[in-house]
C-alpha cells in the first residue's frame, strides 16, 4: 500500500512550464518578474494593498513585529493553539509571548479572553505591543478580533499561514489588521517548496519589509547598512512555482472541501466524533480536517486512531499542542487553556492533502472505522 501522506505538495504542468520561464529567462535570483507579479497576485487575491514575497511565513512574522517597532521585554499577545512558528518570532525580537486560549467553535483565539488579557495587562501597566491573530487549519479568526484591538489600540498581525484562500465575514484570510503573513511551505494549500508573504496596508511597512528582507542595504552604490538586516528574500523560481499554484488555488480549496465533507458523513455520524467546520458566516479552505474523538462516547481515543492509520501508512497528527504546554514556553501567562488542551488531547488531523483520490479516501475512513475500540 502506498503512504497517504497528511498534507503534501500538489503541482502540476502550469508550475513547472512557470518554473523553466524564470530558469531559462536566468532570473534566478530572490528578485525578478515573478516576483513582482505574484506579489501583485496575492495583493489582489487577499485584498491588502502591498506585498513583499519572503522566504518563509516566519520571517515575515518576524519582520511584521519588527516593523511594529516591538522589542525586547515587550508583551505581544497570540494564541495559544498556534504552531511554534507564531511565538518563535516573538522570541526573535526580545519579546514576550502571553497566550489566549482558542474558543470552541473555530479554534481560533477567543475575543473574550483576548479583551480580558489586552485589559488585564493595561491596568497592570505593561500594556501589550501587539496582537497576532492566527488563522488555524484554514478557520479565519473572528472579526472582533480586529475591533478589540482597535479599541485598546494595539496593532494587530494576522497570521493567516494555514488559511489562503479562507473567507468570513465577507473578507479574505490576509485581509484584517495591519499586516498578515502567508506561508507557503510544503504542507500548506499552494506552496513554493518553502516561501511566504507579507501582507500589508501601509505602503511604506512592505518598503521597510523589503530593505529589511535584502540586508538592510542603504541606497549607495558602495555595500552600507545602518541597521541590522536579514536574508529574507524569495528567489524568482519559487515565485514562478507560486504564481502557478496560485492559479489552481480554487481547486485546491474545492478538494479540500470535498474532503472534509466526505469526513463528516462518513465519520461526523459516529458516536463522540465531531468535525472542525466552517461557522455560518464563513466559507474557509479546509486546509487539514480535523476530528474531536470523545473517547468515552467513541469507545477509542484519537492515539488509538492516529496509530490505527499509522499501521496501515495512513499519516494523520494530533492538533497542535498548545504553546503554553511547550516546555520552550514554560511560564509564559496564559489566559484561559482549557479549550485548546482538550482540542490536543482529543484532536486529531486527518489527510487532507487535494491530490487524495476516492480511493484513497475510502481507503481512511474505511481504516478509521476499523479501529479496536479501547485500544490500536
Ligand atoms: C500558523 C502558522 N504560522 C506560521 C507558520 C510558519 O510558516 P513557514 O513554515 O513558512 O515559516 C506556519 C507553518 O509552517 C503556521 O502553520
């Protein structure tokens, strides 16, 4: 039986005829035609005015937080249910994380709680630098996220890595805040191989993004830096890789969908399952389907399948594990956590890559319902 992987890349012709124009035109290096039209693209796709193409959702992270002037000792409030890469780049700057907890329905960080901590941390004196906002598996965050930020006047970051393509509220992942971040790594919806994408509304942060990104050079003719800078540019070739994947973005999104529906007819219906789904006001990518298995009602617990589809070279992942649980993050303020504990210790990522086949599909759920209950 062949491996069902979770998440891989998914290209075909369109990228690789894009990909051999930037070669043979020898524009291979981190500027070039591509560049500038996929980050022309993705401004318009995402409905933020300006785009700087990066080598990774991380440093555009990064960079967004440096653009924001946050620096050392400074408090940026995230999510806790988050991959490691949102609180990393807090780290980078000097800063420090403080973790809200995700509400029920999208995983995504609870308003509530976000307006408690923002409060909390006034009245304590130290209020927070920055908010980042994250996007997970495709779920695009509550809009009042974006009021609520407003009102304390904190800037906000939304890190849409997982959701390209997402829709809520009538607005496109990438679209809220001051700046958002794409990623366009491996396992995301499209993919350059490794790339990502800083979104921006102010002009003049995608100029300073830009400088930053190419070591901080000054303009002179001689090599002159008055800050530090960073290498953080993406090459034309993966841009050309982007822009074709691009193209296909709607299918991708279409068999992700068709996916996830499969999944909760198939395995919604069972005792104690439940599915991530989109709430009424929006339409997202679906990027991984994701299950809540409540082991007491299902009879098995979602180690129990993780390690049933393992078996049979069925890739699936626990929910990420929240980053006030991360020994890295260890005494790091959180507010709330019990949300995102129980979507780690009863989540469960199911393959959702938009190259799976009936077959293959068939082949997991039919797997999946084969689990011994009390064990794998
Ligand atoms: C939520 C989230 N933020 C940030 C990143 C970082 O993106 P990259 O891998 O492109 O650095 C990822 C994925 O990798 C992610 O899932």
């Amino acid at each position: 039986m062949s491996r069902i992987w979770l998440s891989p890349p998914h290209v075909g012709p369109r990228e690789r005829e894009l990909l051999l124009d930037a070669f043979d035109s020898n524009w291979i290096a981190p500027l070039g035609p591509h560049v500038d039209a996929f980050e022309r693209e993705m401004a318009v796709r995402t409905g933020m005015p300006h785009a700087a193409a990066l080598s990774s959702g991380t440093a555009g992270l990064h960079l967004a937080l440096l653009l924001l002037g946050v620096g050392v000792g400074d408090l940026v409030i995230t999510a806790t249910l988050t991959f490691a890469a949102t609180a990393n780049a807090i780290t980078y700057v000097g800063a420090v994380p403080v973790f809200v907890d995700a509400e029920p329905a999208t995983w995504t960080m609870d308003p509530d709680l976000l307006d408690e901590a923002l409060t909390t941390l006034e009245r304590e004196g130290r209020p927070a630098k920055a908010v980042i906002a994250v996007d997970l598996y495709g779920q695009v965050c509550d809009p009042r996220i974006e009021t609520i930020c407003e009102a304390h006047g904190v800037p906000l970051v939304e890190d849409a890595a997982e959701a390209l393509g997402s829709v809520r509220a009538g607005r496109p992942a990438g679209s809220f805040g001051a700046m958002a971040v794409l990623s366009f790594n491996g396992n995301k919806i499209i993919t350059t191989a490794g790339g990502g994408m800083l979104l921006a509304r102010d002009a003049e942060h995608v100029k300073r993004a830009r400088y930053l990104a190419t070591q901080a050079r000054d303009p002179a003719p001689h090599y002159q830096h008055s800050v530090v800078g960073y290498n953080y540019r993406m090459s034309n070739l993966l841009a050309a890789v982007g822009r074709g994947q691009l193209e296909a973005l709607d299918d991708r999104i279409a068999a992700r969908r068709a996916t996830r529906d499969t999944y909760v007819r198939t395995l919604g219906t069972l005792p104690g399952w439940s599915f991530l789904e989109d709430p009424a006001d929006a339409t997202t990518n679906a990027w991984l389907s994701c299950a809540v298995i409540d082991p007491a009602e299902a009879g098995v617990d979602r180690e129990a399948v993780r390690l049933h589809l393992e078996a049979d070279q069925i890739e699936a992942r626990p929910v990420w594990k929240p980053m006030h649980q991360q020994p890295v993050f260890d005494g790091c303020r959180t507010f709330g956590g019990d949300v995102s504990d129980r979507l780690f210790r009863d989540g469960l990522c199911l393959p959702s890559g938009s190259s799976l086949t009936d077959a293959d599909r068939d082949r997991i759920v039919a797997r999946v319902r084969t689990t011994p209950r009390g064990g794998a």
